[in-house]
C-alpha cells in the first residue's frame, strides 16, 4: 500500500478524441462523472469506445453526452445497451451553472476530450468549454506544430 502523502493518479485511457484540439480554441476542462449501465462499463473496459464526433448538451438543467460510442458487450444478450444512446454527466451545479453561461452568453460548445478511468476504477469524462476555430487559425497552429518538430529536430542534431 502506498504512503498517505504520495497521491498517484493513475488514468487508463478508454477513448481520446484527438480532432478536439485542431478544431477547436479549448479555454476550459471538466471532469464529469458518467451515468453507465453495467454492460457499458464492460464495454469500456474493453477499450473500444469512440467519442469523436460526440458533444455535449445542455437540456433541462442537466448536461447530456450525445452521439458517443460503446460497442455493445458481446457477453451480455438480451441485457445489453443501444451504442449510441444519450448519457447524462455528473457534474455539480456549480459546473453546470458555469457551462450553461458559457454555452448561452459566450457561444461555446461542450467538446469531449477524453473517457478514462480514474485510480479508484470510476469511468470519467475529461468535457471541454471551447470556441470553434476558423481556417486561418487551424492554418496557424498547423505552421506552429511544424515549426516545434523542425526546431526540436535541429536542437536534438545540433546539441
């Protein structure tokens, strides 16, 4: 068992949606809880979700993940869930009160950025505040990332 003082996070990655930085300006992270059935819990530990043209929304005072991917459990039969249902997030009302005013005011959208499992074995949701970027700027950051691997090739041959 480890000490007291050394708190070890340990996240094992489900599912990444890795578009979520290139198309959009992320100004803020959440972590939310998910509303799992059992098979989808099982499902995810299989690793074969897929959150990549998923969103969040906010309906009725609650935030939703929609359009999310858990393949079905192939052991469960008759009990198993629909792939691609709606799942509510838990977060506080605080959270959800700071996403609604982002989401109404500011025009912002809810992106997932990924679905892993925290040190105490609990799916989380790692849910984005962020502003669409335009063109340009995708160019933009397209040029920086190039820049930083041709910087970082030249300082690693160079010394």
């Amino acid at each position: 068992m480890a000490p007291k003082g050394s708190q070890r996070v340990v996240k094992k990655i489900v599912a990444e949606n890795r578009k979520a930085r290139y198309n959009y300006e992320i100004m803020d992270t959440y972590e939310a809880g998910l509303m799992l059935m059992g098979t989808e819990v099982k499902a995810l530990r299989e690793g074969k979700a897929n959150i990549a043209e998923s969103y969040a929304s906010d309906e009725g005072g609650e935030i939703w993940l929609i359009n999310s991917y858990l393949p079905e459990y192939l052991q469960a039969n008759r009990f198993n869930h629909e792939p691609r249902r709606r799942r509510k997030l838990l977060l506080s009302a605080r959270e959800i009160g700071r996403l609604r005013v982002g989401i109404n005011r500011e025009g912002m959208t809810l992106i997932p950025l990924k679905i892993y499992f925290n040190d105490q074995g609990r799916a989380k949701l790692e849910l984005a505040l962020a502003k669409g970027k335009k063109l340009h700027d995708k160019r933009q950051s397209e040029k920086e990332r190039d820049w930083n691997r041709q910087k970082s090739r030249v300082l690693k041959d160079h010394g």
